[in-house]
C-alpha cells in the first residue's frame, strides 16, 4: 500500500510539473560534491588555461550535473549548467580565448550553482540565472554556433526519469574528492550516453 501510494505522489507531482522529492534528494546527495570539485577544477585551470584534462574533467562534471538535475525536474540548474558547459566547449575548441573577464564571469556561474544548491536543501523555489546565463552567453558572441545550440536550453521542458534509472546516475562516478586533476576524464555514467567531441 505504502508503494503504491509513494508511485501516486510521484505520478502527481509528475504530471504537475514538480520535482519528485526522491529524485532531488539524490541530486542534492551528489550534486553537491561535484559542484564544489568542479569549483575547484577551474581555479587550478585558471592557472595555465590551456585545453586539456582540467577542462575536459570541468565539462564532463557540469554535463553529470545537467542531466542529474534534469532527471530532478530543475530545469533552472539544467540551463545554467548546460550554458557552462558549452562555453568551455567553446574554449576546448578554441573558438574562443579564456581572459579574466571569462574567469571572473565563470567563477559567478559556479557561484551561483552553489547557491542554488542551498536554495534546494532549504526546500525554497530557485529562481532562473537569467543574469549570468547572458552572461555567459555574451562570451560567446564571437563563436555564434556554440551560442545557438544554446538557446533551446531555457525553453527545456524537463521530463520525469524513473526513479531507478535516476539512481544509476551517480554509481560510476568515484566520489569528488577522490577526483585527481592529472587523472584522465571520468568515464562515462551507464544512463546517461555521452555524445563524441566532433
């Protein structure tokens, strides 16, 4: 009985668009941890910003993020976090040179993710990154095709993922902290398949 009422709420909060509580719980478990590595990540890749491992592992951890929160319902954390991630896609490809004005705008992001993850814990609606989301967007002018394959992003409409798929989305990634910033990129997570670089 008690199963069949947890599928209910679930089914409900599905069909009115809300986070499924069971699912951001997971997220928040360990989103958390990959949020504050990846804050890490960068300041050591702002040392000798070159592309490479730290940026790759930068990317890889935001896109882990993206589709975490997505499976979550929260749409908000899905478009900041995809914007990111296609500006160091910008910077991975070159189409674009990291400046201070690209760190310091990259820090905020991160920033933000961080605070949105509080906001979540506390239980409180998170508001869209409108703001920084331009921000990073505005980087970007000078490389328009990564820009475009953006915009989609704040009309996502995010769709539920059953609860026990959800569940792998953490299982193949060690814990943040034992991430090495010499290592190689993480590998792939089962549920979610990665697209190849072009």
């Amino acid at each position: 009985r008690e199963e069949k009422l947890k599928h209910a709420r679930e089914a409900q909060a599905a069909k009115l668009g809300r986070p499924d509580p069971a699912l951001v719980s997971l997220f928040l478990a360990e989103g958390m941890d990959l949020i504050v590595d990846a804050g890490d990540v960068l300041r050591h890749w702002e040392e000798n910003p070159i592309p490479g491992t730290q940026l790759d592992n930068l990317r890889q951890e935001l896109r882990i993020l993206a589709r975490g929160a997505s499976a979550a319902q929260l749409s908000e954390v899905v478009v900041l976090c995809t914007t990111l991630e296609e500006l160091y896609n910008a910077a991975a490809s070159g189409m674009i040179t990291p400046d201070s004005h690209f760190f310091r705008t990259a820090h905020k992001a991160h920033e933000e993710l961080v605070n949105m993850m509080d906001y979540i814990a506390a239980g409180q609606p998170i508001a869209p990154a409108d703001a920084i989301v331009s921000e990073l967007q505005a980087l970007m002018d000078q490389a328009p095709q990564v820009s475009e394959q953006i915009e989609h992003a704040a009309q996502l409409h995010v769709e539920q993922a059953p609860e026990a798929e959800a569940e792998l989305l953490f299982e193949a990634i060690e814990p943040a902290d034992d991430i090495e910033l010499g290592a190689p990129v993480m590998e792939e997570v089962p549920l979610f398949q990665f697209e190849p670089e072009a």
